[in-house]
C-alpha cells in the first residue's frame, strides 16, 4: 500500500530542491495532523526568484492533475509579471511536466 501523503511531501522536497538548486529562496507548506496551510488553498511551494523579480506559486502532483484544480488555479488572479502560478507533475520514476498558467 502507497502511504499518499508521504509520497506529495517527496515531491513537493523535490521541487524545492530542483528550485533551491537555482538559487530561489524556498517557502514550502507546513502540514500537521490537524492543519495544512496551502497557500490560497492551492499551492504547495513558493519561491523567490534570486534577484527578487517575481514569485512562483508551484502546485505539485503526482501523474496526474484534476481539471477541478487547474481551473481553480486559472480562476486565481495574481499580479502580471511578478507572480507565477504552475502545476508542476511527477511521471513516475522519470521527469517533471512543467504547466504555466497566466
């Protein structure tokens, strides 16, 4: 059996790293057994890019994103230009599908 939590928190600590690894100054989500603090809901790592330029809203998943959850991230208006929103997507054992959304 899949312990599911377990396996989002190594993804999301493999899109930090990926991230840490280019410079960006990471903030992940923290999740306790009576609290999560996804941030507007939605998303589980925020990073700042280097030079301080913009702001990228990263949800991760594993295989596979649900429309309900790319139509909500569509939905959320942010600042043009200095925030991103992405879904970025784990294929098993192989690479990252990387999805910007405006």
């Amino acid at each position: 059996m899949i312990n599911t939590v377990a396996k989002g928190t190594r993804k999301e600590k493999a899109c930090a790293d990926e991230l840490e690894a280019k410079g960006y100054l990471i903030w992940r989500v923290i999740r306790t057994k009576w609290h999560s603090l996804d941030l507007f809901g939605l998303f589980d790592v925020c990073a700042l890019a280097p030079d301080g330029s913009h702001i990228l809203f990263i949800q991760t998943k594993s295989n596979k994103c649900d429309n309900k959850t790319r139509d909500a991230i569509k939905a959320l208006r942010m600042p043009e230009k200095v925030c991103e929103k992405w879904i970025w997507i784990w294929k098993d054992r192989k690479y990252w599908i990387k999805e910007f959304y405006d």
